[in-house]
C-alpha cells in the first residue's frame, strides 16, 4: 500500500526564537544614524565640486558680470566728459603770425578789385601767406554785407560782398585769409545811437571839433552799444572762415585838456585804460578760436602811451606792432618793446615801400612780417 509522504511544516516556538535585549536595539539604532551621517559627509564632499563646476559657477559670476556693468555705467559720463575736453581742444589756437601782407580799403570795392588786389599783393610778398582784409575800417565804415542793424542805420554798411565771397575769393589765389577791424575810431556809430559814443557833463554830444569845423563823435569803450555793436561785428567774422582777426584803433581821441573836464571822470581817471583792455579780452573771448591780436603803434608802445598795450592784463593771441613810419628804428624800438611784451608773440607792420630784409632782420626771433598798401 502506497503511503503518502507530508511534506515538512517548520515551527518554532518561542523558545527558539532569539530574544532582543534593549541594550542592543539601541546600539544597532545608533550604529544606522552614524552609517547614514558619514555617508552624507562624504557625498556632500564629493557632490561640492561637481555642483561647482556645473550650475553654481554661474551663479557666483552674476554678480561679478553685474558690478561690472554698474562699473562701467559709472566710467561712462567720464568717457563723455574727455570726449567733449577733447572737442573743445581739438583746434588750437595759433598764437604765430606768418608773412603777409595788408590790402587797402580800394581792395573790396567789388570781387574783380579784391582779385587784381590779391594778385598784386602777390608781386609784392612772392612768400607771404597771411592776406589782411580791412572790413571795418577808421571812421567806421564795414565793407562788407553786415547783419548789425546799426551799421545800417548809420550808413556804415559800404560793402556789396558778403563775408564768405571775400574768403573765397583770397583763398582761390593761394592766401590765407585775416580779418582787420578798427574798433573805437568810428564816428559813425554814434549818428545812429548817441549812446555809443561821449557825453559831456551837460548831457549833450561829445564831438573831436566844433560842428562848423567838422567836429566828429567817437565811439566810446565805456558805452555798452559800443561793446555789443563791435561784438556783433566780431561774432560774424570768426564765424566766416578768416584764420586771425586784428583789431586796431583800440584808442582814446586826442582829448585836449579842456574836453576832459567836459566829459568828466570817465576819461580823467588815471586808470582808464583798463575798459580798452576790457574791451579787447571779450573780443577776443567772442572770437573763440579764431586768434585775435591787437594792433598798436610801435613807437606808441615803446613810449609808453600805447594804453591798451597792459601785457598783464591783455588776453589776446599777439600784437602787431605797426613800425609804417618808424620802419628805420626798427632795431631801436623793437629790443625795448620785447621788454615790455614778455610772452605776447609780436608780429610786425610797415608800408609796402619799407625794406622786407631789413625789418625781417630786425625781428630777429622769426617774428611775422607784412607790408601794407595803407
């Protein structure tokens, strides 16, 4: 008879299972956390680097790249600022006049008579660089096509050229054009505003002479029509094109004793030449960068009654000595009037008929020399 085989079925009982003491339980606990902690140093210290160098590197660089653009938002009104030093310094002001020559009144008549004018200053200065064109000239006259309404009021306005046609026309003949302005002997100006020139004590005009013998008002430094007149003149010409600007007749009218107590203080302080030299300094502040020199008398200077000639107080790019009848004592004048000049550059002036070696010899340090047709 076949029997069949049960299989096996284990049981235990509770005598063979092991039995857990407290003390242990808690040592295999502890023993977990301290497996759990070590491993989370090491993977911290492991995954750092990595993290690192994959996403927090950038991170770290934000703030830099961010400081840098506050950085350079900081530097740039400083780069505008030396753009615009760089602006206002980029044409400097020449302070050396060149040889040349000075034409006549006659010269601007009309554009064919400023032709044949240049062309013969040509002859005369085969060297010359520097043409001067008188456009305001002694007594007032401006001769050429002015926008000063009191030019016109008074009759001053002579020219039928404008500005930009006279230097063209030099130009084209190989000149470098120069703008000479009479500035205080324009007995002119006053016609069209009493203002502008001087007053007696009483109140009426001031005229050089009595009516019936032609007596004429001048204008006066301390006038400011004067000033706002000849500044307006000034304003136009630098801004045509001309490469210096002289102004001459920077002067007093010979006062007799007699019209100084007339017209008063004003003309009676011993300090009165402080309003040309005023006078002179905004002029040339008008003309910016456009050389301004004043011209003077040489032998005035070396006697020492050229009032507007301050070297102190002078802001103007040079002085033109003009030496027209005193060429011959060149040698004699000038060693005096180096001295009074210091740093002013001195070019020089004389009639067209003086000797050009001669006067160049007497410059000595190279100084500009020009002849003249006045």
């Amino acid at each position: 008879m076949q029997s069949k085989r049960q299989p096996k079925v284990h049981t235990y009982s509770k005598k063979r299972r092991r039995k857990v003491r407290p003390g242990r339980a808690i040592l295999s606990i502890g023993f977990t956390f301290l497996v759990a902690g070590v491993i989370g140093v090491v993977g911290y210290s492991v995954a750092k680097p990595i993290l690192q160098y994959s996403g927090a590197e950038h991170s770290q660089t934000q703030p830099e790249e961010t400081l840098s653009s506050a950085a350079a938002e900081t530097a740039a009104p400083e780069e505008s600022a030396s753009a615009a030093v760089t602006e206002t310094t980029a044409a400097p002001v020449q302070t050396q006049a060149e040889d040349g020559y000075v034409l006549p009144v006659s010269a601007l008549e009309s554009k064919q008579a400023l032709q044949a004018a240049a062309a013969s200053a040509r002859e005369k200065m085969p060297d010359g660089k520097l043409l001067v064109i008188p456009l305001k000239v002694s007594g007032g006259e401006i001769w050429y096509q002015t926008s000063a309404s009191l030019a016109k009021s008074c009759g001053a306005a002579k020219g039928s050229m404008t500005l930009s046609e006279i230097v063209d026309t030099v130009t084209q003949q190989g000149w470098t054009p120069a703008a000479q302005l009479s500035l205080l002997w324009d007995n002119l100006l006053p016609d069209a505003d009493a203002a502008a020139g001087y007053r007696v004590t009483d109140g009426s005009r001031w005229l050089d002479n009595t009516k019936e013998n032609g007596g004429k008002a001048w204008a006066s430094p301390f006038s400011t029509v004067t000033v706002q007149y000849l500044t307006e003149i000034t304003g136009e010409v630098s801004r045509a094109g001309f490469s210096q600007i002289w102004c001459k007749d920077a002067v007093f009218p010979d006062f007799r004793e007699s019209d100084l107590n007339y017209i008063g203080e004003s003309v009676q302080n011993p300090e009165r030449s402080a309003a040309l030299v005023q006078l002179v300094n905004q002029l040339a502040q008008t003309a910016g960068n456009v050389p301004l020199w004043v011209e003077v008398d040489a032998a005035d200077v070396a006697e020492g009654t050229a009032e507007v000639f301050q070297p102190d107080t002078l802001h103007v790019s040079g002085v033109v000595l003009d030496l027209a009848e005193n060429a011959a004592q060149a040698k004699t004048l000038l060693p005096q009037i180096k001295t009074k000049a210091g740093d002013l550059p001195l070019c020089l002036t004389a009639d067209a008929g003086a000797d050009l070696q001669e006067l160049k010899a007497a410059s000595q340090d190279g100084a500009g020399v020009f002849l003249s047709a006045t």
